[in-house]
C-alpha cells in the first residue's frame, strides 16, 4: 500500500505563505491609520487553494494570517475597547485571510475552469473586504471625532 506524501504541499504551501507576505510588505497604496492596500499578495493563497485540497487552501491562508496579525499588531492601538480588538484580530486578520483558503472549494461549483476560477476569486475578495468593512465599523464606530 502506497502511502501519499504530504512534503509537496506543505513545502508549496510555505512557498505561497513567503511569497504573500513579502507582495504584503511592498504596499501600492499606504494609507492612513495602519492601512495599506497591496498588488497582488492574496493571489499566491488563492492559488494555493486551486492546487490542493481544501485543507491545505485553509491551512495555508490560517499562517499567513497569523503571520499578517503578527506583522500588524501595531494596529490594534487604534482599537478603544476589549471588544473591538478582538474584532479587529478575528475581522481584520484570521477571518479576512482564512477565507482566502476556499477559493478552490467555491470553484468546484462551475463545470467551466475559467468560470470557477474567476467566480470563486471574486467571492473569497468580496468575502475578505465584507470582513474588514465589518472590523472597520467595529473600529472606528467609538472614535467621536469622526462625526465633528
């Protein structure tokens, strides 16, 4: 019996998780208050996510969203309560990037590659800005300067 080996995907998902973290560091657009909006760094996860079984798509997207959490941590000084840091950890980071992850599993849906492909890339995107839109109002809902 022939056993399957898990070194190819553990090895490319770690190849995809560098590459997403340094296309984070290089921003397109810096903005401000610890946001930035980068070229391309989810595109290595959702292609992790085509290649492989779910499992690894999410696995995968879950590093490099503590890996991206860790990175970031210095934006949750902007947060004014307990709550609305756990918010933007679980909104901003885990949940955003893990939803990443099942792209491949939204894909299988169409019969068509090119299809699936692109609806499935369009549902994990619009999946990850709904998160940060939701941590955003979490966020900023506190801060009263912003309605003067």
């Amino acid at each position: 019996m022939q056993r399957s080996s898990s070194t190819r995907p553990l090895v490319e998902g770690a190849l995809m998780v560098a590459m997403a973290t340094v296309l984070s560091v290089i921003p397109f657009i810096e903005l401000p208050h610890g946001g930035s909006i980068t070229w391309v760094s989810s595109l290595p996860l959702i292609v992790m996510s085509f290649r492989w079984r779910p499992s690894w798509g999410l696995g995968t997207a879950f590093v490099a969203s503590l890996i991206q959490l860790f990175m970031g941590i210095k934006n949750l000084g902007y947060c004014q309560t307990l709550l609305a840091q756990a918010g933007c950890v679980l909104l901003d980071y885990l949940l955003a990037y893990t939803a990443l992850g099942l792209a491949g599993t939204l894909g299988r849906v169409w019969k068509n590659r090119f299809w699936a492909v692109g609806f499935s890339t369009v549902a994990v995107c619009l999946l990850r800005y709904l998160c940060s839109f939701f941590s955003g109002y979490l966020v900023w809902r506190d801060y009263d300067y912003a309605f003067e």
